[in-house]
C-alpha cells in the first residue's frame, strides 16, 4: 500500500445500502482504527431509521439538503458536520433533489425497530460485505483504500 492513494470520482461504483435503502460506494477502510468512509446518495423524501453511533461521526454534503429532526440541524450543500458518539437521531433527505454525502464513521452503527430494540448492528465488515456483494452482482471489481485487492476473494 502506498503512503497516498486516491479514490478518484470516476472510479466510484455506487450499491444499494441492504440497511438505509440508500445507494452507497464504500472508500475506504481502517481496519484498526474502525473507521469506514462511504458516499451515500439518498433520494429525496427518504428517511433512514433512528440509529445510534458508537463512534464520532464526520459528514461533508456535496449536494441535496437533510436533517437530523429530532436535533433540529439541517445540513446542505457544502456543509460539514460532526456528531459525537452515543446521539440517537434519525436522517431525513429533504427537498426535490438526491442528498449525496461523505460519512467518515468511527465504530458501528446500531440501528433501532419500532419498539426501540436494536435489530441491526452495522460496521466496516458488515459495510465491506455489502458493497463487495454489491459490485460483484453487477459484474464490478470492487476497489476500496485501505482494503488490498487480493483480500476481496477472501471472506472477512
């Protein structure tokens, strides 16, 4: 692995997010550290379910608006946020046009039912198998920083 790699724009495969119903393109993983980065494209009028952050959470918008509604914090174009972990909240994708957004996640994601149980668990292994699962349905190569080439034949 080089000391500098790049994910260039052109390159980025995006997959249906199993979890969120979102499309996602993984970037990049630290497998020591636990963070995962990922683009997320989420279509307008979609919401993805209350969670909890296990980790600190970093978002860049590229493009689109979207909320945090319980916190009150609206997010667009250009703006970056950061959340701490333990924050329970909801995502809203508001307005008449995609919300595309980089997510720099330290730790897991716990996603919660109706009934306030976390039913889901998601991390970089759970978010790496997705996207690999992903690309290889469409016939792509997956290619992710941080993750050798040879390790996407191997079962994480």
């Amino acid at each position: 692995m080089s000391a500098v790699e790049v994910c260039k724009h052109d390159t980025q495969f995006f997959v249906k997010d199993p979890i969120s119903g979102g499309d996602f393109c993984l970037l990049q993983v630290d497998q020591l550290s636990g963070l995962w980065v990922v683009r997320s494209r989420f279509a307008p009028g979609m919401s993805v379910r209350r969670h909890l952050h296990s980790g600190m959470v970093n978002a860049i918008t590229l493009s689109g608006y979207w909320s945090y509604p319980e916190a009150s914090i609206r997010c667009g174009p250009g703006d970056y946020l950061t959340e701490q972990a333990g924050a329970i909240h909801s995502l809203a994708v508001e307005g008449e046009n995609h919300a595309d957004i980089i997510f720099m996640i330290h730790g897991s994601i716990l996603y919660f039912d109706q009934a306030g149980n976390v039913d889901c668990i998601e991390d970089w292994r759970t978010a790496l198998r997705d996207f690999r699962d992903g690309c290889s349905a469409f016939g792509h190569r997956a290619s992710v920083l941080g993750i050798p080439m040879h390790s996407f034949t191997e079962s994480q």
